[in-house]
C-alpha cells in the first residue's frame, strides 16, 4: 500500500503528474508549449517507470493513462442528468430572422437578443463528468436521454484535462457536467488512412466515422493512437460557477483548462451572427477541421430558462446549416427497395463520384411523385448533393446533357421481392408491398430489431440474418430467441464457436431498457426519441399496449399519425402475439413501473403561463418523479392544468372542458401531500 512507499517516489510522481498536466495544457489548449516534445516525454516515461513499480500509486487522473487502459468487455451505459437535444435547422437569413422573432415573442420583448455564434464541428457529441476538478466519467451522446460510457477512450485524448486549472483564481466546481465534440482535424485525418494504407487496412471514409469508430474501440490503447481532438461549447448540471451568460460560461471554462473555439463570437446581434456565418462560410474549407454549419444560441442563461425546450430541441439555439456540396454525375439505373414497413424506395445508382470527401454511389429518389417532379431518368447526368452533407439526393437533372437514349423509370405494380401488389394510400406518397411475410420485410425488421439502437445483438449482421431468413429459420424477431447452436453452425461462414458467440451476444441482449425495446418493435414513426418519451410516460408495455389515441396525443412530442401508428400496431393481434412471445422466451424490460411510484402517480398535467419560482423543466421533473406525467396540450385527460403569469389559450380550452386549473403553490402541495 502507499504507507510503505518511500516518501520521496510519492514527492516525485506528485511533482511529475502536476508538472505534465501542466504542459499538456499548454500545449494541447494554449498551443504555447514550454519545454520540447522530448523532455515531455522523458517525464512521462519516468512516471509510467515509478507507477509501474510502485502500483499503489495508480490514480484515475494520472497522464499515463493517456496511453490507454486495459481493454473492456463492453461499454455500459450511462443516463444525462439534462438531455443532450438536438438543434432545429435554419438554412436561409430568412430562417435565422424568424428564430429570432420566435424568440422575441416568446419572451414578450421587443427589444435586441444578444446571441453567441459557433462553429458547427461534424463530430461526436460528449459530456465529461468532473467532481471536485477532477475527470471521473465521459459519455457518448447516445439517444440524447443516455449514452455509453467511454471514460477509458476520453481520458486518451491530450486536450482533455483530468485535473482542472486553477491557477486564475477560479475555485474548481464540486459538480460540472460539461458538453463538447470529438473530432479529427484533416491533417491528422490524413496521416491515419496514410498509415492504415501502409498496414494494408481500409481507409476510412471520412473524419467523422473515423472519430467515432475510435470512440468505440474496447480497447482505449487503441483509441491512444488515433489523433482525437476535443472543443467544448456548454454545461449541463453545474455547482459552485456563477454564471450569467453563455459566452460567461465560456470565459469560465476556458479559466478551467478547458479547450474552446478560438471561432466563437458572444454577445452579438443577430444581424452580426449573420455575418459571422458567411464569413465562416468562405472560411470553411481553410479551416483545420470540418464544419457544417453555426450555431446560434440566446447569450442570456437568463432567457435561455425561460425559453426552455421542446420534447426534440432548446428553443434557444438554432443552427445555421451551411449549404450542400454538390458535384454532377450520371444515373446508371433505378432500383427499389423494400424496407421493413414495406414502403417501396427508388433508388438511383450512380457513376461513383467524391462528394466533401466520401464517395457517393447511391442517392435516394424517395418516392414515385420525387422521381415525376424531377423527371428523372436512367441515363441522366445528375447533380447530386448531400443533403445536410449527409445523406445523397439528387438535386436536378441537367437535361441539356441529354442524348435520346434515356430510359424512363416506372414504379413496379407489384412488389420486386415477394411479387404482392403494391398500393398507395390516399394520404400517402409511398407504396406500399402490405404482405407482412414479405421476406424484404421480415429482414429489414429483423436488422432493425438487432441493430445498435435495439437490442444490438453482436455478430447477428446483415449478411447472416438473410441466409436465416431465405433458409425459412426466421419468420420474425421473435425467433431469435429461439435460435440453437446446431441450427447456426451449419450456415455458411459459420461454426460451433462462432454460433455459440452469436447465442451468448443473443442472451446477453435479453435485459433491455423499456426505450429501447419500443424502438426495437420497429413501430411505423416511433424511431428512437418517440420510443424514450412513450417509456418515460407510460413505464409499463402493458400499459402502452392499452392505450388511447386521446392518451397519446396528450402527450407533448407525439402527434395523431405517431399516435394513430402506436395503437394500430399493438391493436394488431400478430404483433401482440410477438411481443408475447418476446416476454416469454427470456427478454426482461428494464425499469418497468418505475414511473408508477409516487404521490402524483397516474395523474396528467398540462403547464402554461410563467410560474414563480420554477421553470416549465424544472416544474415537469418534479412531477415526473413524484410519478405524474406532463403532455403538451389539454385533453379530457388532462388531470390538473398548472398556470403561471400570462397564460395561453390552453387556460381556455381547460376551462372549456372542465379541467382543475392550479397554481404552482397548489401544485407543491399536491407533491407532498400522502407522504
């Protein structure tokens, strides 16, 4: 133990981690280094030699550990405190003017808004977890409610602190829960494909993936070696830091050691963020690092808690996208496909072009009225564009390329797998194949069922879920669980040890959380954020499975068609009869009832107007841990509206239908009362 190390080899890896703390703050923050790369790592190695010999010494927050930790046998998962939402888009001044009259209104002034413009890096989103300055968990995104927990891979990264500065006088927070990206800058994108070229390893296909596939490496030694970089830009929970303002809050972690954006502009006008975006704009590719875009958000803390947040997004940030890189190309056939809903896409196959450094064979059509509009044929030249610089779309045809030799697509009348008719719906753009055997669609269910976001079944991939489907040894996604070694082993590519890994990864899968479940079902319009607001509302399958349309459509976030599409599902008797099947060969929901408990339980509430002392998200926490749910409009179900200064029309229409209107006294007092 550490009593029996002689106090000078404890004095001496004191002094080194301190001292290349130090250092690697100035050189991978301030880039204004002191002493040269090989002094820097003479220290290092002569603490990796005392930590080595002396393993009493070993500490969360040394430097060594930089280099990677032992590795791990999966990544736990780990909920946010505050949600990591997503942002609204904006893709003209125009946008960008009507946010900032939204804004305005929703604050009930008419004068200026002072905003902070960032950069938008195309990397991963993290929260870093400290307490008392001190790095003790960093998290992935995730769903925006949870992410997996990679603190091993974060601590690699060289800009990332494990002790906070506190050099400028700044007392280090107890709590800080901070938010930034994870990135790989072009140059060292550069120098990693170059070195996986050398290794005879595939490059990867832009920084992007590449970041976020050295996030997920098992083994943090692996992560060590790719060039991550890291730029904070906001806080979640936060204790001991008085703060005012976002570019505030900014300055303060910037004090902490903190990297931050040298690109970031506060407490400007919205005409001057503007500006800010088109000279980003024509920066952009001089920059060292991607970007898509800029964020604006309200400069004032202040207004940002008044302004709150939808189920989806803060309405106090928007980002300002930049437009899409575009290149010409040519259309060399129209396929379709099936997808596990049954909806029928054209697909448009493409002379390979590079498009913002990704090679683009495929671009959507997405539907028969899409392809019509745009006229598009097989043997067009094209103008393809990736939209939101992610996903490939066709942008017009450049008809004056044309030679007569062009062919026109039709839709298919029946399906192009199982030969069903296909059929439109009245409402709809789509057809749609409706035989639910269709083998195109038992696979994509089956993919989706299995996939990360799901139940995320190691080994069970794409190729081997079509040969279990075309052998007729899957008819579902229940079936999986009834998979057994023997039938495994004898499929192509396949033996005893890799079938017993697929059923251990199929066992593993079994404990899941109610989210994850829901989005796993593949219901028609309940992708992943619809799924974690239908299992925080309603915490049991049983009770989902039983409800209303009325019911869902109070809640704030679901809308008639995700409503309509949730009933319908569980009201047919062949998915109740899978889900069924599901429980029963082993799969436990996790959590389920939890949020049954409390003095509020079962309860419905609808918030307007402005209370007096708590915010709209600091009121619905309360009441959804006293067991009540808060919807986003009144119904019949509506239990209590709670009215604050200045009500909206849901005052109305709650007294309309009768519905107890309380004030936030009264609400606190129902929180108590039984206790």
């Amino acid at each position: 133990m550490q009593k029996n190390i002689d106090p000078e080899v404890i004095k001496s890896v004191t002094r080194l981690r301190e001292a290349l703390h130090r250092h690697g703050y100035r050189y991978y923050v301030l880039d204004d280094p002191e002493i040269s790369d090989a002094e820097y790592d003479r220290m290092m190695q002569e603490l990796i030699r005392l930590e080595t010999n002396y393993p009493g010494l070993s500490s969360p927050d040394s430097p060594t550990l930089r280099v990677g930790a032992p590795p791990l046998d999966k990544f736990e998962t780990v909920a946010h405190s505050i949600p990591m939402l997503s942002l609204d888009n904006g893709f003209s001044d125009a946008d960008i003017f009507e946010f900032d009259l939204r804004v305005k209104r929703s604050l009930d002034t008419d004068d200026a808004i002072l905003y902070t413009a960032e950069p938008k890096l195309d990397g991963v989103a993290v929260e870093l977890v400290y307490e008392n300055g001190r790095l003790i968990s960093a998290s992935t995104r995730g769903d925006g409610f949870s992410g997996e927990l990679i603190t091993s891979n974060v601590r690699t990264i060289r800009s990332v602190p494990m002790v906070l500065e506190t050099g400028k006088g700044r007392k280090n927070p107890s709590l800080l829960e901070i938010r930034g990206e994870i990135f790989i800058g072009k140059e060292g994108f550069k120098r990693l494909n170059d070195r996986r070229l050398d290794q005879n390893l595939p490059p990867f296909a832009n920084p992007r993936n590449a970041a976020a596939g050295s996030l997920r490496q098992l083994d943090s030694r692996i992560t060590a070696e790719r060039p991550l970089e890291i730029f904070f830009y906001g806080i979640g929970r936060v204790a001991d830091l008085d703060l005012e303002s976002h570019g505030d809050t900014l300055q303060a972690l910037q004090e902490l050691g903190f990297r931050i954006n040298p690109n970031i502009r506060s407490k400007i006008t919205i005409e001057a963020a503007i500006d800010c975006y088109r000279d980003l704009s024509e920066r952009r590719n001089l920059l060292p690092y991607d970007i898509d875009g800029m964020v604006i958000k309200v400069d004032s803390l202040g207004f940002q808690r008044l302004l709150g947040a939808t189920s989806r997004s803060p309405r106090w940030a928007i980002a300002y996208k930049f437009k899409a890189l575009q290149e010409t190309t040519r259309v060399i056939d129209i396929a379709v496909q099936v997808g596990r809903t049954g909806t029928l896409t054209p697909v448009a196959h493409l002379s390979p072009v590079r498009i913002g450094g990704v090679t683009v064979g495929r671009a959507t059509l997405h539907n028969e009225d899409e392809i019509r509009r745009k006229d598009v044929r097989i043997g067009d030249t094209v103008l393809v564009q990736r939209a939101g610089d992610v996903i490939p779309e066709i942008v017009k045809v450049i008809t004056s390329k044309r030679t007569g030799a062009e062919k026109i697509f039709k839709m298919p009348l029946n399906c192009p797998v199982c030969n069903s008719p296909v059929v439109r719906a009245r409402d709809e753009a789509v057809l749609r194949c409706l035989d639910v055997s269709c083998p195109a669609q038992i696979k994509q269910r089956i993919k989706h069922f299995a996939s990360k976001g799901a139940f995320d079944i190691d080994g069970l991939g794409d190729k081997l879920i079509e040969q279990l489907v075309d052998k007729d040894l899957l008819f579902s996604y229940a079936d999986i669980f009834r998979l057994k070694e023997d039938t495994l082993k004898n499929l192509e590519r396949m033996g005893s040890k890799s079938a017993a890994n697929i059923l251990n990864a199929i066992e593993a899968s079994k404990p899941i959380t109610f989210g994850r479940f829901l989005y796993a079902l593949g219901i028609r319009h309940a992708g992943e954020h619809v799924a974690g607001i239908l299992a925080r509302t309603f915490g049991r399958l049983e009770v989902l499975m039983n409800t209303t349309p009325d019911e869902l459509e109070a809640i704030e976030g679901v809308g008639p068609v995700v409503a309509e599409s949730v009933v319908s599902f569980f009201a047919t008797a062949e998915n109740r009869k899978i889900v069924g099947e599901i429980i029963t060969r082993g799969v436990q929901i996790l959590g389920e009832g939890v949020q049954g408990a409390g003095t509020l339980s079962g309860k419905v509430f609808v918030l307007t107007g402005t209370l007096p002392t708590l915010t709209r998200d600091e009121a619905k926490e309360r009441i959804e841990k006293a067991g009540g749910r808060v919807t986003g409009s009144v119904s019949r179900n509506t239990d209590y509206l709670v009215a604050g200064a200045s009500p909206g029309s849901k005052l109305e229409r709650a007294e309309a239908l009768g519905v107890d209107i309380i004030d936030e006294e009264t609400l606190m007092r129902l929180m108590i009362e039984d206790r």
